[in-house]
C-alpha cells in the first residue's frame, strides 16, 4: 500500500502523471479538513495502491480506528465484490473506497443493519446523479447502474462487511468513472463517462459521495435505523431500477426464484411475486432483470 506522501509498502505503481486523463487525487486537501466532507469524517487516507481497501480498513477497526475512517485507493490489486468474486480496473479510473462504521455507538439495533447496504446504495446513486448529472439507479441489493446507450449497465457496487468482531462495518464503493470500452473486465459493465457524464472529475464525485453518506447515515442514525422513520425504505425503492422488473434470482444452494420484483420488506429484504400470487422474500443473492419479460 502506498501513499502519495512516499510510503510505500507493496508494488509501486507507474507514475501517477502518466496518464493525463487520470490525474491522482489531492490527498492533502481532503485531509485539510474531513469535517467539510460532512460530520462523520474523522479522516481521509488515499493511498496509491493496495490489495483492498474493506481488508484494510477492518484491519484498522481490530485495532480501535474511530468511526468515519476513510481510505481511498488509487488503484485496488485485490479489489472485492460480493460472493468473494474480484473487483479490478486502471488506475485512477475509478472511485475506490472504504468507510468505518459503528451503528451499535449510536444505539441502532442489530436488526436494522441489513439495511446499512441499502442506504449506501441511496448515498452513491444520489450522490453520482447530483454531481454527474447523469442518471444512476440501484440493482437490489448492491449494484449501481447506468445507462450506455439504451443498455442498462454496471457502473459499481458495493460491499459491506462486518468488522472487530461485529461490532463494526466496513462500507465498501466501487465506481467507475472513466473507464473505457477497451477497459471493460464484462460486456455489461458501464462507466460514467460511456454513459455520458457531464462531470467525471473523481474529487467532485467522491467529496459529494461523502457528504452524501455522511448526511443519510447520521439521520439514520438519529432514527435508531428505522428505514421508515427516515425515509431511506421510501427513497430506496424510488432509485431501485429493480421494483417492478421480471426477475429471476439466484440463490445461495444452486436454487431460483422467479417473479416480479414488488417491494422491499423492513429488514431491506427483495419481495418477489411468483406466477402463483404467492410472495416470496429474498435476503440474498444474485438478481438477473429478464428483459422481454
């Protein structure tokens, strides 16, 4: 892991001007002050490459960080996705961070952390649609999605896991913003500069990205987590591209459900409505829209 300050523990990177499109981000003046980020923020760390921000950061939790550590990667070697599937791209192409949570010092009861992917997922596609100003939408539980053409495309995801012994949580966002079609590791996979973007200077879009998540998870918070209470359930389900979709559902055991995508029930769980009439609960697992359906 390297910093733009000179520390280097791992593979140094190519030069960080190496690429005029992909300039690195001023870690100094993120720094200057993390309250302007918004409240939450104790401290920002950029660093020029590492294997993976969330095994970091739930490394510094074990060891006591407070909550609202950041770290920020120039470039992730063993970047992670859900199902332990990997998360790669260029360096500097994208918005690859970690947050340090602790919901249980506000009091937030356990049960109401399922709900903790679900608004990240609210902060980052608020927060990209604002600064952007381009269009992302949420993929239950954890996709971004944008437009590329009259495709509905991958633009990130994300990754919460608990740390310290459960008595924390890692937020994990991947975005990626200037990413080109030869970069692309899918054919589905998107970016926002492919979908158009009018803004894809990555310091705009991670400062509004913390501010964002920053706002929502205090009130939040402030709520004990009643998704209700806050409006997250409501805002959720008005950025969820998934509600109302066909969709078909892979589950953990190599099993499937098949339905329409209806609600999303109190514990952030996927309502589906099978041919029968009959609604089936989804806490997790892989969602495919039918297209056609």
């Amino acid at each position: 892991m390297a910093s733009d300050r000179g520390h280097t523990l791992g593979v140094v990177t190519e030069s960080p001007w190496s690429d005029l499109d992909r300039p690195p981000l001023r870690a100094a003046q993120l720094n200057r002050d993390p309250g302007r980020l918004g409240a939450l923020w104790s401290s920002v760390d950029v660093v020029t490459e590492t294997g993976s921000t969330n095994v970091d950061l739930a490394e510094l939790a074990a060891k006591g960080a407070p909550e609202g550590t950041v770290l920020v990667a120039e470039v992730q070697s063993h970047g992670k996705g859900r199902l332990d599937r990997s998360w790669s791209a260029p360096a500097r192409s994208g918005i690859f961070l970690s947050a340090l949570l602790r919901p249980s010092d506000a009091g937030v009861p356990r049960d109401n952390w399922s709900w903790l992917p679900l608004l990240v997922g609210v902060a980052a596609s608020t927060a990209l649609s604002r600064a952007a100003e381009t269009r992302v939408r949420l993929k239950w539980p954890n996709d971004l999605l944008v437009s590329v053409g009259k495709e509905e495309r991958k633009l990130g995801g994300i990754l919460t896991e608990l740390a310290d012994n459960g008595r924390a949580v890692v937020a994990g966002v991947g975005v990626n913003v200037t990413l080109r079609e030869s970069e692309l590791p899918v054919p589905t996979a998107g970016s926002l500069a492919l979908a158009q973007a009018a803004v894809t200077d990555r310091e705009i879009l991670l400062r509004e990205l913390l501010r964002t998540l920053s706002e929502l998870y205090q009130e939040w918070c402030a709520d004990g987590g009643d998704p209700t209470a806050t409006r997250l359930r409501e805002a959720y389900l008005d950025q969820c591209a998934t509600i109302g979709k066909h969709v078909r559902v892979l589950l953990p055991g190599d099993t499937q459900v098949v339905g329409e995508a209806v609600d999303v029930d109190d514990l952030g769980r996927l309502v589906l409505r099978e041919p029968s009439g009959a609604e089936h609960a989804v806490s997790a697992g892989d969602v495919i829209h039918v297209r056609g359906a």
